[in-house]
C-alpha cells in the first residue's frame, strides 16, 4: 500500500466492514467460548470480527473452516494474522524467516534452528553464531491494523550468551510518511535462555499512518556480537498482555 493513500480511503474501508466482515451469511454466529481454555468468556466483541478479517484471511490464501464456530474462532485467535480476543483488534506475526535478517544466509554467522512453540508447532528461528554488522527489520502494510488504536511493535528474542562487550541495540519504527521513532535497549540486562520481548516503539493507526511501517533492530561497530535467538516480530494493541503474563 502506497504511503499517500488518502483519509478517504481508510474511511471507505471503515464503512464497507459489515459487509466484508458479515458471518451471517455463512450462518455462524461467532462463539464466545475461549478456544484454548474451553471456558466461557466476556468480550467486546459481541458477534462481529474485527474490520477487514475476510479480507485478510483471503488475501493470505488461508481457508474458512466454517463448519463449527469455534472453528472459525481459532482460526481468528491464532496464526500470522490473529485477533485480540478481549479488545477485538488485528494483530499480525512475522516469523524469523519473513524478517530481514543481514547475513542470514551465511551458516558462519547464523544458524536456523527450530523450537518448539505454545502451541507445540515448531517453529524455525535464527540463531546468531557472530557477527558485526547487526541488521534485522520487517515491513507491515498498515491498512490491515485496526483505526484509531495504539499499537506496539516487538521482537520475541531469546539471549543465550551476551559476549564480552555492552550488548546494546537501537531499535527502529519508519512510518509511512517517514518519520523515524528510536529507542535503545540494553541487553545485557535480560535474562538468559528464556524468551522476552523487547519492545521496538508505538504509533497509531490513524489515517496519516496507511503505509508501509518498517521496523529494526540493529547495532553496526567493531564489536563480535553473538548468542541473540530471533523468533518472531509481533504487531498488536498497546494494551495486549505481555508474553508469559
């Protein structure tokens, strides 16, 4: 999606979310029954998924099981592309191997591996043999986040050895309209060999925000940098719970 895309344009899509949304026609009436813990629950989202779910899930050629509703349910609440549950957002996953990642293919400097997930799936990640030059980024087209709401982007990482030097990184948000958001995080305060998050920054969905939105994490100098795992990159509500939480 082109960065100038208009106010109108947004709009549009907004007011067309009925009717690409509807689930009336395929008679199902989403269920407010949590997929995972089997347990009744209390959401916002009454019986209407969040704006442009169809589309989305057509796009990414991935089949409706419409057959039960909580089938349909874990398709929504789990994936590249999965739902919030209790505040009725999209939310997006970007995988080890659809980042950007320098040197990845070099098994000097990376290796791929893969790890067991939540869900029991395996899931590929790279793991950081040494490198200097430190360049890891995505890109999202944000016309599939949900308007008006705060986002956070963060990288899921594991550290399995910190080197000898300060292991500190900047980290990036680009929006659209090219406006630069950094921070700096050090990661010789984290914990080993568990998975945390680091976050990458925040911005809203707001018109002027339709676009391409990049994100990195870098550190280019003269240090050997080594022992950072990547799994995956996560694009979600603000208010989202925290992994582990």
């Amino acid at each position: 999606m082109a960065p100038d895309v208009q106010v109108g344009e947004i709009q549009q899509v907004e007011q067309s979310s009925d009717q690409t949304n509807s689930v009336n026609g395929m008679g199902i009436k989403i269920s407010e029954t949590d997929p995972v813990k089997g347990k009744e629950v209390t959401t916002k989202r009454g019986t209407r998924p969040p704006l442009n779910f169809l589309a989305i899930l057509n796009d990414a050629n991935i089949t409706l099981d419409t057959s039960f509703p909580e089938e349909l349910c874990n398709q929504l609440y789990a994936g590249k592309y999965f739902v919030d549950k209790k505040l009725n957002k999209n939310c997006f996953i970007l995988f080890a191997r659809k980042l950007y990642i320098g040197w990845s293919d070099h098994s000097k400097y990376w290796n791929w591996t893969k790890e067991k997930d939540t869900s029991g799936e395996d899931i590929e990640v790279a793991e950081l043999l040494e490198v200097c030059w430190l360049d890891i980024r995505g890109t999202i087209q944000t016309i599939d986040l949900s308007p008006g709401t705060v986002y956070e982007v963060v990288f899921v990482v594991k550290m399995k050895d910190k080197g000898q030097f300060n292991y500190s990184v900047n980290l990036t948000i680009v929006l659209p309209r090219s406006k630069h958001l950094t921070r700096h995080e050090n990661l010789n305060e984290k914990p080993l060999g568990k998975w945390i998050e680091i976050q990458v920054g925040e911005f809203i969905m707001s018109p002027e925000n339709v676009g391409d939105l990049t994100f990195k994490l870098d550190e280019c100098s003269s240090d050997w940098k080594r022992g950072l795992v990547m799994k995956c990159a996560i694009i979600r509500p603000k208010s989202y719970c925290a992994l582990g939480t």
